[in-house]
C-alpha cells in the first residue's frame, strides 16, 4: 500500500472522499478489496482483505510496510 499518481492501468474508486488506485489486473484477480485500521495495543496498521485471497493470510501495513 503506497501513495501514488494515477496511471493508465488502474482503477479507481472514491469512497467517502477518498480516492483508492488499484491496478486493475489485480483488481480483476482479487474480487473486492477491504481496506480497515487495526489498533489493538500491540499491532497496529492496516489491513487489505480480499474477495478472492490471494496469499494465505490477511496483509497488515503499517510504518509503509506491508506483510502477510
């Protein structure tokens, strides 16, 4: 998850003012994708969940890193 410019081969979707790119080759592959913020003491970031998974376990991101 990063802060980018728009380019040709992505989509984009703007939900409560924010506008999120997603290259739409992996949109097409991951369905519907959930962004959400996780605070629970010990971790805390984003999390990406998707329609379609396309790894074994959620990505948290946090600190402009993501794992899964």
């Amino acid at each position: 998850m990063v802060l980018d410019e728009p380019k040709d081969n992505d989509a984009q979707v703007e939900i409560e003012g924010l506008t999120y790119l997603i290259d739409k080759g992996l949109s097409e592959r991951a369905g519907t994708v959930k962004v959400d913020f996780v605070d629970n003491g010990w971790q805390q970031g984003f999390t990406l969940a998707s329609e379609k998974p396309l790894s074994s376990g959620p990505m948290t991101c946090g600190d402009g890193s993501c794992s899964c």
